[in-house]
C-alpha cells in the first residue's frame, strides 16, 4: 500500500480513544478524506501537530479501500490562523468555511480552487477591517461554481428564455437553480423576487452595502437547498 502526500485543512475531528483521533482533512491534492491518527493525541508523536480545527497540515496517509477511515502516518503544521481567535465573528466564519468543506463535498472529489479560495478566505478573515460576511460570500460563490450549483442568472431556468439587460426584479429559485421567468414561476413554491442590483451582485461577486442583505439571504437559501439543511454555523456570521 503506497504512502500518498497532500497538503490538509483540518475541517472536522473527534477523539477515538485516549490516544488517538479521527480527523476530517479538506486536501488540495485529493479533496475530503478521513483519516485515523493513531496516538495523534499523545505529547510525543509522529504528528507534529496537533490537528486542532482550521490547521493547515502537510500529512502521510496510507489509504484504505472500501470506505474505511485513511491511516494517517505523519502530519507537519504548514499554517495556523491565530489572528481567529482574537475576533469572534472572524472565527465563526472560519468554522463556517470548515462546515461547507467538511458537510458540502465528496470524498476523494479534488477541487484545488476551492482549497486556495479556503486558505485565502481564512488569511483574510484575520487581515483588520475584513468583513467576515463579505468574506463568506465570496468563499459561497466559490463553493457553489466548483460544485456545480452557481446559480444561472443569465436565462431562465425553465424556459431558457433571456434575462433581459437592466433587468430590475425577476424572480429567483434555490431549487431551480437560478431565475425564473414569470411564466414559470408558478411551477417553483420556493420562488423569491430578487432584484436587478442584487442578482448582477451575486453575477460579479462584488456586493455593495445596498444589496448586501438580500444578497446574503438568497445565498443562504441556495447554501441550505446544496446541503438539505440551513448550516449550523450559518446563524452565527456577523461583522461583529
């Protein structure tokens, strides 16, 4: 069984036994896997880290075949983001960013955007000023292009019928996956109007104070709908 190499962001773990742990690793080489650090949770180990949640590790894994836990071997600390703990609000985005990771994807499903998008989303967080609603935001987009739910904006999603330029309301479905026509609106119960300036702000990825409510409550609507609930963690992003 051959060693395999990938540089991890610790999104989830727990304790198996006094001595070990069983940690959930977004990679950038081979997406989500879990792995088994056996005696991981001694003072002396060949983990030279602790596998604390939001750590950027470079890891060693044996993997294993039939859907078995990965047994992982080695692990150094690459990255910390120390700047979290001094601001809540920044740090419950980053167990936001950590969730959609951990709940949102496959195993063995690589997406190396995405994997820079949370490490980038992270340094930001800690960076003075950032807003960590805006931050998230922008991580959501991300998140929802690489897998495969970016809402169309352009067109009607049932009729495939043009969205007219300088469109100033239209209607918008999370089960859809984007716009609806009035004509087919009927047909989605979960429709919401949604307008012009709001949806060429979730086009851009660049949201302005004036939209950035709506904005941010159709995202949660299109988060929730990916993942078949609302995020824990979703309730708790505020600038402050």
């Amino acid at each position: 069984m051959a060693a395999e190499q990938a540089l991890a962001l610790v999104v989830r773990g727990t304790d198996w036994s006094e001595t070990s742990r069983i940690t959930t690793l977004f990679t950038r080489e081979f997406g989500k896997l879990r792995g088994l650090a056996k005696g991981g949770r001694r003072l002396k180990s060949s983990f030279d880290c602790s596998f604390d949640l939001l750590t950027v590790c470079r890891v060693v894994f044996l993997r294993k075949a039939q859907g078995g836990l990965d047994l992982l071997t080695e692990a150094r600390m690459e990255e910390q983001f120390p700047a979290l703990r001094e601001n809540l609000a920044a740090l419950n985005a980053g167990y936001y960013v950590a969730e959609l990771l951990s709940d949102g994807t496959q195993d063995y499903d690589p997406h190396p955007e995405l994997f820079d998008a949370a490490l980038d989303t992270l340094r930001k967080l800690g960076e003075p000023g950032e807003s960590p609603v805006d931050a998230v935001t922008r991580f959501e987009l991300v998140w929802l292009k690489e897998l495969g739910y970016r809402p169309r904006l352009d067109v009607c999603t049932g009729c495939g019928k043009a969205v007219p330029g300088g469109v100033t309301r239209v209607w918008f479905s999370p089960a859809a996956g984007g716009v609806v026509c009035t004509p087919c609106s009927p047909s989605q119960p979960d429709r919401r109007p949604l307008t012009g300036d709001a949806l060429r702000a979730i086009a851009t990825g660049v949201v302005a104070e004036p939209v950035r409510a709506e904005v941010r409550a159709v995202l949660g609507q299109v988060v929730s709908f990916v993942l078949g609930r609302r995020p824990r963690m979703h309730r708790f992003l505020t600038d402050r």
